[in-house]
C-alpha cells in the first residue's frame, strides 16, 4: 500500500539541505515542511469547513441562555448531549463504512445492517441517556449547585436524544450510502458530517425538551419520564442478537467513561455560569472552539496511526522525525484556524445582539487559548496514540474519540480561566 502524501518526504528533509548554509537553509526547509505536509493543510481545511455548522449551535445557545437560567442544571447536561450524539452516531458511521467497504452492506436503505444498527441506536440513545440524565443530576447535587429534580433532568435528557436520534440515523445511513455510490470513500465523509450534524440538531434538541418542562404540568413530565425509563429497561428485548450484544458490550463502557468526562466539563461551565449569562458569547464561541480543537487532535492521531500502520514511523515516548513534523504542522494549524474561530464567534454574537464583551480583549482570549489548546491537542493526540498502541489496542478505536472528549473539558478550562483574567 503506498503512504499518503507526504509521508514518504521527511526521511529526505535533512539530505536535500546539506551543502545550503545560513538563510538558504532556513528557506529550504520551510519549503520542505510545507510540501510535505500539503495533504495535513488540506484536510484541516476540510475539517474546519464541516466544524463551521458548529457556530449555529454556538448561536442558539447563546441565544437561548435565559432557558439555560430558568433551568438551573441544565447547563452541565449541554456538553453532554452535544458529545454523546457524535460519538453514538460517529461510531455508527464508522461502522457503516467499514460494511461498505467489505461488503457486509449494499449502499441502500434496506436489509439486516439496517435494521441492527437501527436496534443498536435505539438501545444506545435510551440508555445514555438516562445515564447521563442521573449522572448530571447527581454529580451537579454533590458539588453543592442548585439544579432542577431528578425527573426533569432524566426527562430533558431522553426526550432531547429521542427527538435528535430519527434524523440522525436517516442522515447518517443517507450520507453513508450516497457517498459510497458516488464513489467517495465514506470513511473521509461520513463520520466528519454526522459530527457536525450532531452539533447543530442537539442543542435545539435538548433546548427544546427544556422548554418542555417549563411549560408542562410537573404530573406530565413525571409521569412521561417514568414512561421513558420502562422503555429503557424493555429495550433489553433488542439484545438478543448477538452482534448487538457484542456492539453494546464494547462501546458501553467507553460511552460512560466519555460522559463523565463531558460531565465535568458541564459543571465546568456551571461553576463560571455567572461569567456565561453575563456575557452570553462565550457560549457561541465554545462549540466551534472545542470542534476545531477536536478536529486537531482527530487529524494527527489519524495520521500518526496510518503511519505506524505502514511503518513509517515509531510511536515511542519521544517522537520520530515523521511525528516531529506532524505535531509542529498541526500546531501551526491550530494557531491559525482557533483564533479565527474565534473572531468569527464574537463577530457573529455582536452582529446578533448577544452580550458581547469589547472584542481586543475577547480576540486577545481566542489567541492566547488557540496557542494552549494547540500545544495540548497534538501532545494528548500523540501520546494516546501511543499508549493505546502500548496496550495492544487498535488506535482507530478508541483514540479520536477520547481526544475529543478531553479536549472539550480542557478547551472549556483554558476558555473560562482566561476569560476571567481578561473580560
């Protein structure tokens, strides 16, 4: 199998410079570096392109900030419900596209991968759902903040994911099948699209679910979420095949470790809350933010897997002359597309009339967290990397996602705190 573009360059970067001293060497090597990693650029091009949907869940978000204050809690369950729709949904693109390729599927809508990847989905909504509906409640209840019961949480949570969850799948199962017969490698498509779709069709989801529970009788959300929770444990019915016993029993673990993670940063926002209402467009920057960073992070691990995969490269504790320039492309990526994510979310939340703080000190916020998460998005995306291959686990599996995940806590982190020294 050939390597990628690029790859195959940097063995040659230190020859082509011998003889060429002082500032010919310096602009050589530029030259060396941005050719070689042509390929990196355009995909973080690409990647950057299907994170801009992210901005209109920035923007509803912002927007809708007075629910979020109505309904004190809800804030931690919105990091979760973001996260959760793309790394159910991401994975079922993934698996899609590896039926596609080795033709467990036909490109239709129609058959048995149909119908168990609909059974999976069903399963996997319910029961993340109320999951991640008891845990924001609970972990918000230990840390002391006033939160909404234990009924409304679980009832926002579920009725949020059931109303997201149709159009998913159908555009999921859409993308997936219509790429593949257009002659696109699903792989490269689906899972980036249904990603960011998952951002724009969560937020108004659970926003709306929210509304909901302002508006209802507390005797209807009770009993609805009672409803909810016994179809939750008679979904157990769709475990007897055991294809689905073996997705669930695999991905559910890594789903609960995922939600906890995106819990904490949940709470994370609620201990700055007053910060956030104060200044609304802090909430549409952070979707946008943390894609971007994901998608940093996403981008390298996948390349620096592909290139262990091909012996190209040695993932050990210190990175090689291939991981060396990867990790320095992907910085510079970083230190370019966050500050003009960014930019652009304060443009768009003074343009709107959301509370917008002076933009030097918010642009002067969006670089200095663009610098950090940067440097922490390629080396969390390197050394997990590594790890995973440390343990005898397949990077493709676990590593994007993880990185995701972490990089929303740790891009919401850097975003409050500087915030807070500069606003």
């Amino acid at each position: 199998m050939p390597a990628p573009t690029g790859y195959g360059r940097v063995r040659r970067a230190h020859h082509s410079t011998l003889g060429v001293t002082g500032r010919s060497v310096r602009r050589k090597r530029l030259r060396i570096f941005f050719s070689t990693n042509r390929s990196l650029f355009l995909q973080s091009s690409t990647a950057l392109a299907f994170g801009m949907t992210a901005f209109v869940a920035g923007v509803l978000l912002g927007h809708w900030s007075g629910i979020l204050e109505d309904l004190p809690g809800l804030i931690v369950l919105i990091p979760v419900a973001i996260g959760m729709r793309g790394n159910i949904f991401g994975a079922l693109a993934s698996r899609l596209g590896s039926m596609l390729h080795t033709g467990e599927m036909e490109p239709r809508f129609r058959g048995h991968a149909l119908d168990q990847s609909a059974r999976v989905i069903a399963v996997q909504t319910l029961t993340m759902s109320l999951v991640a509906g008891v845990l924001c409640f609970v972990m918000a209840a230990v840390v002391g903040f006033e939160t909404i019961g234990p009924m409304e949480m679980v009832f926002i949570s579920m009725m949020g994911s059931l109303i997201s969850s149709l159009p998913l799948l159908i555009a999921t199962f859409g993308v997936a099948t219509v790429s593949y017969r257009r002659g696109f490698d699903p792989d490269n498509v689906t899972v980036p699209m249904v990603t960011a779709m998952g951002d724009l069709i969560a937020v108004p989801s659970i926003i709306a679910a929210g509304y909901l529970v302002i508006v209802l009788p507390a005797s209807t959300i009770e009993l609805t979420g009672i409803v909810l929770v016994l179809a939750t444990l008679a979904s157990a019915a769709l475990l007897r095949d055991r294809d689905v016993r073996r997705m669930m029993g695999q991905s559910t673990p890594f789903l609960t470790s995922s939600a906890l993670i995106m819990i904490a940063s949940g709470l994370l926002l609620m201990t700055f809350q007053d910060l956030i209402f104060e200044y609304p467009a802090i909430l549409v920057l952070l979707p946008p933010f943390n894609v971007a960073a994901g998608n940093i992070g996403s981008i390298l691990a996948a390349r620096l897997s592909s290139a262990n995969y091909m012996g190209l490269t040695r993932i050990g504790h210190r990175p090689d002359a291939l991981g060396r320039t990867n990790l320095a492309a992907m910085f510079l990526v970083g230190l370019i597309i966050l500050p003009f994510t960014g930019t652009i979310a304060g443009t768009l939340a003074l343009a709107i009339g959301i509370g917008t703080p002076a933009m030097p000190p918010f642009v002067m916020l969006t670089i200095m967290a663009g610098t950090v998460v940067s440097a922490a998005a390629v080396l969390l995306a390197y050394y997990v990397t590594y790890f995973a291959i440390r343990i005898g686990y397949d990077p493709d599996n676990v590593v994007v996602p993880m990185i995701t995940s972490t990089m929303d806590l740790l891009a919401n982190a850097t975003i409050l705190t500087l915030a807070v020294m500069l606003l």
